[in-house]
C-alpha cells in the first residue's frame, strides 16, 4: 500500500502538479493590467464564458478579431495535463465572453522509475523442555519472534506524453471608429511604395465601416482629410479625434491610390 502511494505521489509530480492551473500561471495580460469591466470599449456580461477547442490559433485570432472580438489575455506551456475546465475557471476569473482552447503532442517519452522495495518476514519459534531442582522438575513452553527486513528495488516503466497547451481570451468590442487594425510599414512595403511613412492595414472587422467602404486589408493608408500619416500611431490619433464623422482615406492598393469617403462610427 506504501509503494503504491509512493507512486502516485510521484506521477503528481511528473504531470506539473495534480491540481495546479497552469494557464493561470503562465497567463499574459494584453490590456495593461486593468479590470475589463472598467473599459469602456467593450461589452462585458455576466454569463457563463464560451469555451471552444481551436485547430490553428493564427487563423482562429485572425478570425475573431475580424468578428468584433478583443483580445484580453493569452496563456502558454509545456505539460502532461491540461483541461477545459482550467481554461473557464480562468475566463471566468478575467471576465473573458469567450475562450479558445488549444492542445498539441510535443513528445511522449517512457522512463523507468526505481522504486525501493522493503519486504519484512516474522517467524516464530516454540519452545519446550523440562526443567529439573531440587523440588523436583517442571516443563516450560514458550514463544520465540524473529523479524527481518530484506531490501530490494522494483523498476516501473512509465510513459508520459507532453502537450503544448495554449489558450486565448476574448471579450466582444463595442463599435470601432473605423473598423481596421493596423501595423507599421515594412521595409518591403516602404521600398515597394518609395515613401516610409504610411501604415498597413492588417485586419478589417465584419460588418464595419472599413468594410462597407471596401477597405481591404494589406491596402497602406497614406493620409486621411488630407493629413499625411506617418506610422499606425498617427492612424489611431486621426481616427480618434473623427470619431462620428465622414473623412477621405487615401490608400496605396497595388500600383494604385484610391481614395475612400468613410463613415466612422
């Protein structure tokens, strides 16, 4: 019964803790820091958290930021065990509306375990015999223990298979001024256009602004209101400061220069 708990105990080990929420303690906060509920930007309810198992975790954040979703956190890391009930007791812990699962064979190994073996016998020994003095004789009986321990070794094989565990966070985002993401130029996009100033659109969100104007993502916005942009920063500031207005977005798409009148929420 010893050996056996030995065991176990020893397997809790190997499989990074029985009860420990890893995703909790890799978590990566994307937000700074702050309470979600407090954000103005988003919609956050009290319903219970969707949990979904992804397939590719590019694609599927690509897809959810297309969907109007915003990124509050992500986790990451090697282990023997992970489950979907960690991922919503973290979600609901982050006040997350949806989370996105992802497990990945890294390896599987076997080792072999040496575990001490410890066998003790008992015997006993009964005694007899007369005893002889000057009264006369009597008989004795009696009871003789002997103990002993022996010492050995069992080897256990145990195989063990690691995964990459992963999982992202999400909160749905109110109405974005413009619907886009947007990344700086590359070295590539700046030698292609002749300039280095301007920002690339990465990302158009469904059913926005961006997207009823046909805004495509890859097109590099030039200016807007006449106003030549410089990185994304100055994108963000712009459209900031418009909110709620009509401006022209001047956009390099190819070999051409579109302009586009945009409606911004």
């Amino acid at each position: 019964m010893i050996r056996k708990q030995v065991i176990i105990s020893l397997l809790c080990l190997s499989m990074s803790g029985c009860a420990a929420n890893y995703f909790r303690v890799f978590y990566t906060d994307e937000i700074g820091g702050a309470d979600v509920r407090t954000l103005d930007n988003v919609i956050v309810t009290d319903s219970e958290p969707n949990i979904y198992v992804g397939k590719n975790l590019g694609e599927e954040t690509l897809l959810m930021k297309q969907r109007g979703y915003l990124l509050i956190g992500h986790s990451s890391y090697k282990a023997t065990s992970g489950s979907l009930n960690q991922v919503r007791d973290l979600a609901k812990e982050v006040h997350a509306d949806t989370a996105i699962f992802y497990a990945k064979r890294f390896r599987t190994q076997t080792d072999v375990w040496a575990i001490p073996k410890f066998d003790t016998q008992t015997s006993t020994t009964n005694v007899y015999g007369t005893v002889y003095g000057s009264g006369g004789s009597a008989t004795v009986i009696g009871t003789g223990t002997t103990t002993t321990t022996s010492t050995g070794t069992d080897y256990i094989p145990i195989t063990t298979t690691t995964f990459d565990f992963a999982a992202t966070f999400w909160v749905k985002s109110k109405p974005m001024a413009l619907g886009a993401y947007f990344q700086d130029l590359s070295q590539e996009q700046r030698k292609r256009i002749g300039s280095n100033k301007g920002a690339v659109i990465s990302i158009i969100v469904d059913k926005s602004p961006a997207f009823y104007a046909d805004v495509l993502s890859g097109d590099i916005i030039k200016s807007i209101n006449g106003i030549e942009i410089i990185d994304a920063n100055s994108v963000l500031d712009i459209i900031g400061r418009n909110a709620g207005q009509t401006v022209s977005i001047e956009i390099v798409r190819g070999d051409e220069r579109l302009n586009k009148v945009v409606d911004l929420n």
